[in-house]
C-alpha cells in the first residue's frame, strides 16, 4: 500500500530506576516507546518512529534509471552469449578438471582490551578527578559502555538493597582509604549478593564491608548526571 507507514527501530540499554528518564529523552525526539524488556540490573528499551518518505520525484527517477540499466544489462547479457555460442561451436570438446580452491584460515578475532589507568590517559585522569559530578564522567560511559575496565579500589559505603538482607548497593573509589576517599567518580555495584562479586585471591572471605581493598574488574554501565553515580557490574573482585 502507497501510504502504509513505514517504522524505524532503536533499541536503548538503561539502568534500573532511569526507564522514565531515557523514555521522556527519546519522546521529545519523536521516538515512541514500542517494547519493554525489564531484567534484574538493567532494562531494554525497544523505541519506534515512522521514516520520512522519500520524495516522489526522487523515486520516479530512481526506478527509470534501473529500467534503463535493466535494459542494458539484458542486452550486453545477449551479445555476450551469442558470441560465446560462436567460439564454442569451432572447439573441439574437451574435459574440464574442476579447479581446488583452498578455504581461507579464519582469522581469530583480537580480544577485547581491559581498559586499566596504566593503558588508558582518560581514565587514569577520570580516578584522579575530585568532583564525582564531573562530565568527564558521562563522556567516559558513553565511550565505554559495555566494556570492561580494571583498578585498584576499595568500598566507600555498603547498604542493604531495599529490604533484602543478603543483596546489597556497594559504593567503590579508586585507592585505600574507604570512607575517607575523595577523589575519583562515585562508582556503584546495584543490587548484588557476595556470590556476584566473583571474589578471587589467596584468602577469600565469607563477607565484606566498607574499607576492603580490592582490585575490581567490572563492565561499563551508564552514568546517572541526576545522581553522580557512576554504575558498573561486577566481573571478578580480586582481594588486595
């Protein structure tokens, strides 16, 4: 049908707790909220918005060049073919051995950095900033989301998430004083137990708490400008 709508797609990854911010964001830009995909740290957000159509002119002039190039093609395709029935009606037959062409050896893809202060400038300034609300913060996750960075921290602050008695809300900083850290972005576990921490090391606890030095390895994940959180997902926890 001529005036059937046709839609674009795009899919948003947000934290928990920030689907109305990021859904209010995308509506102001046309986009309508088609599907929601809620998970235990993180939600998916499926937007749609129809496409512009394209002018008309544009579209007739488009299809009569692929007529025109049709007709070409069609006519190159005939006196190619009858010059081939020529030639071939002078040879005298013979048997083609069919040719080995060797498979190509896949290439193994590079794995993927982990992203430490000792490789990285932006984020070795980003653990030396005293202001946890910095934009260097936001420009940072955006950057990086989804990839995984390492460094030497300890727990700031650890908190019962809601009402559960075995699921916390960790805040981690860069270096060894714990509470009294004051530089570095305010970096936040949501919403995990002590099995998620992925505790690695000599001697591993049965719990932790705010002051433990560790060395943390954790995914990217978004950073909430509202709260000064920085929120990452553990990977593994080593103990210093």
């Amino acid at each position: 049908m001529a005036d059937e709508i046709r839609y674009e797609y795009k899919s948003v990854r947000t934290v928990r707790g920030t689907d109305g911010l990021v859904i209010s964001k995308m509506q102001k830009d046309g986009w309508e909220l088609a599907e929601q995909d809620q998970g235990r740290l993180r939600s998916t957000l499926k937007f749609r918005r129809p496409k512009k159509p394209l002018p008309r002119l544009l579209i007739g002039t488009a299809v009569g060049g692929l007529v025109v190039l049709a007709i070409i093609i069609g006519v190159a395709a005939a006196l190619e073919d009858g010059g081939e029935k020529k030639d071939e009606s002078n040879k005298p037959m013979t048997t083609a051995e069919p040719s080995v062409t060797p498979t190509p050896t896949a290439a193994k893809p590079a794995a993927a950095e982990v992203i430490t202060p000792e490789n990285n400038p932006e984020f070795a300034a980003l653990l030396k900033t005293g202001d946890s609300c910095d934009d260097a913060n936001q420009d940072f996750a955006t950057k990086h989301e989804g990839q995984t960075v390492a460094f030497n921290g300890s727990i700031v602050h650890m908190a019962p998430y809601r009402d559960y008695k075995t699921r916390y809300d960790f805040l981690l900083g860069p270096g060894d004083k714990g509470p009294q850290t004051t530089v570095g972005p305010g970096f936040k576990y949501e919403n995990v137990n002590i099995g998620n921490l992925n505790l690695t090391g000599k001697k591993i606890p049965a719990t932790v708490g705010a002051g433990d030095k560790f060395r943390f390895v954790a995914e990217v994940g978004e950073f909430n400008a509202n709260q000064c959180l920085f929120f990452l997902y553990p990977v593994a926890t080593e103990i210093r």
